[in-house]
C-alpha cells in the first residue's frame, strides 16, 4: 500500500498521521476545506514531494472527478469537526461531511478497491447506560440536543459504511474513537485538556463544568494514531468496527487537580453550569482491538499531559 488519501489532513489526528505516512514512505493526498483545520498544521508537509494537498469540500460530489484522486490504495476519512465548541457552531456542516461527504469517500475507495477508514466517535454512545462500552452497546443518544448533529451524523456515517461493505463490497474499518489530546490541539479547541493546560499556564481559573463527577478517558495522540494505522494495514479488520481510545478512566475534577499539580499553578478552581447532554460516564473496552490488533495505548496521562504542557510552554 502506498499512495494514501486523509480526509481532514489539516485538523489535528489528520496532521500528525500525513506526518508519520510520509516519513514511512507513502504518497499522501491530504484533503480539507480548513473549516476548522488549521493550514499551519500542514505547512512542513507542503513542501514535502509525497504530499499533495487538496483545499476543497469533501461534501461535493465533483471531487470525486478530481485527477490527484486515482489509484488510491487506502483512505483515512478523518473530516470533521470533533470539539463540541466547533461542531455546535457548524451544525449543518458537520452533518454534511459525516453523511454526504462519507459517501463520496466510500464511492472512491469503491473504485479504486481502495478500504476507508471511517473515524466514528465514542459520542456515539451518547450518555451511555452501559459502562465501559464494547462495541456491541447501541447507545444512549439524544436527536433534539446541541450534541446530536455530530453524535447522529456520525451514526448515519456507520450506517452508508454498513450500507457499502455489504450491498456494494467496499472494504472499510470504522474506528470510534475517545478523546485524545496532544500538544497538537489548537489552544482555542476548547477541549477539557486544551482548556485546563492554557488555563493554569496563564494563571487564569480552571472551569469545570457540572461538580467535575463526570468521566472521561485520554489517549495520547501516537497510541491513537498507531492504533488507526493497525485498522487500516489488517487485513482482518474489514467490515469490522473497534474502539479506539484509553481504558483508564478519570473524573473531570481529577484531571483540572492533575494538569494543576503538574503545571505548578496557583490557578483556581470553579465551577460551571454543566452542559446539556454532556455524557456523565465515557469509557472504552479495547478487548476486540487488544484481541484483532494487537494494539493497547502505552502513554500514561500523567506523561503524555507532561509532554503537552511542555510544547504549549513554548506557544505561550
Ligand atoms: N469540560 C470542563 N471544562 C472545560 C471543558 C470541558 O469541565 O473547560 C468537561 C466537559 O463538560 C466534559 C468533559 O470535560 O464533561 C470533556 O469535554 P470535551 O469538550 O473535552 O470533550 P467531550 O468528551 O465532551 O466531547
């Protein structure tokens, strides 16, 4: 396999995977309208001669004429917005590019017998009633809410996945994926650890919103990476779905003491009104990934918060 296209190249998983492809070798066709990329991400990238970037919508069907997009052997579709802050201000964008544009990138792997990727979410599992969750458990989703424009696109991305793999034989892997974090967040993406870090290193106060009781895991970029580029060179993992996300699970309130233990801040801590829908519980069971993969994260949060800090030191 050689010659890679990535939906998203310029957000932040999207980046950091053209990055380590064209270190190994590969042909990289990035693609992004920079809706919520950022095109610093890619800069380097560009003046890479295995990299070619296309700016345009994934959404519109005339990409898939487009002369860079042929003899593909694999597609990462990573498109989309995935901060709550981005995707509530782009409802119906978001919608279009996990649905719309999904099924134009299902249609060129179609033809090109290339296999997609889909990155899915763990919102798909809404406020979970079933703790952790395998990938068996159906969800607990909410359609009339701020969070269902991402969690239901997403859902309908599985199901023109679902549709292609056994009515047309398009190979595709779907990964939901947790929150991961990295120093490659935006500042501004207005992510709990991009939140928290900017916060105490300004010596500004950390917000937790709600009492801080509710749960999330944290995956260090390179586990997450490592774990959808496993998908993609499996042969195994076609028409197969996993969770791609960290098995230890904190509460928010830990997380704003750890990033201020850490960051040796004198920051405060306070705290919000919770947000409508916000999951209460989120937490993945990797058994199938562990099994089919071989693939278990390997940064602590405690060291791969340790290595944010230091880089977002350096925007400061
Ligand atoms: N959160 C918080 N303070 C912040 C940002 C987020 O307490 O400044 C909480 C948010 O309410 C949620 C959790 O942290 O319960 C994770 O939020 P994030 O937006 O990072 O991702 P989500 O898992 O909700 O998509």
């Amino acid at each position: 396999m050689n010659r890679i296209i990535i939906t998203g190249v310029a957000g932040f998983l999207g980046s950091y995977l053209a990055n380590e492809l064209l270190e190994d070798g590969y042909q990289v066709v990035g693609v992004d309208n920079i809706s919520t990329g950022n095109l610093n991400n890619i800069n380097k990238l560009t003046r890479h001669h295995h990299f070619t970037f296309l700016e345009t919508d994934i959404s519109c069907d005339k990409l898939l004429n487009h002369p860079e997009l042929i003899d593909i052997d694999g597609i990462y579709h990573l498109a989309s917005p995935a901060s709550p802050k981005w995707y509530q201000e782009a409802p119906f964008e978001t919608i279009s590019v996990n649905t719309i544009g999904t099924k134009n990138m299902l249609e060129l792997a179609n033809r090109n017998n290339a296999k997609l990727l889909f990155s899915s979410t763990s919102e798909i599992y809404g406020d979970p009633e079933v703790h952790p969750q395998s990938e068996t458990y159906k969800g607990n989703v909410n359609t009339w809410g701020p969070r269902a424009c991402y969690d239901e696109s997403k859902r309908l991305g599985e199901v023109y996945c679902y549709l292609h793999h056994t009515l047309l034989g398009t190979k595709v892997t779907v990964a939901r994926i947790f929150n991961t974090y990295a120093e490659g967040l935006q500042p501004n993406d207005g992510r709990v650890i991009s939140n928290f870090i900017m916060q105490a290193l300004k010596g500004e106060d950390l917000t937790v919103y709600g009492d801080g009781s509710q749960t999330r895991t944290f995956c260090y970029v390179v586990d997450t990476i490592s774990g959808l580029r496993k998908m993609m060179e499996s042969e195994e993992t076609n028409g197969e779905i996993f969770n791609i996300g960290h098995p230890i699970e904190y509460t928010i309130l830990e997380v704003a003491e750890l990033v201020k233990r850490l960051t040796n801040s004198s920051s405060k801590i306070v705290f919000k009104d919770l947000l409508e829908d916000d999951p209460q519980v989120r937490c993945p069971d990797i058994s199938k990934a562990m099994r089919m993969l071989n693939w278990k994260p390997q940064v602590e949060l405690t060291e791969g918060l340790h290595r944010t800090i230091e880089e977002y030191k350096k925007q400061i």
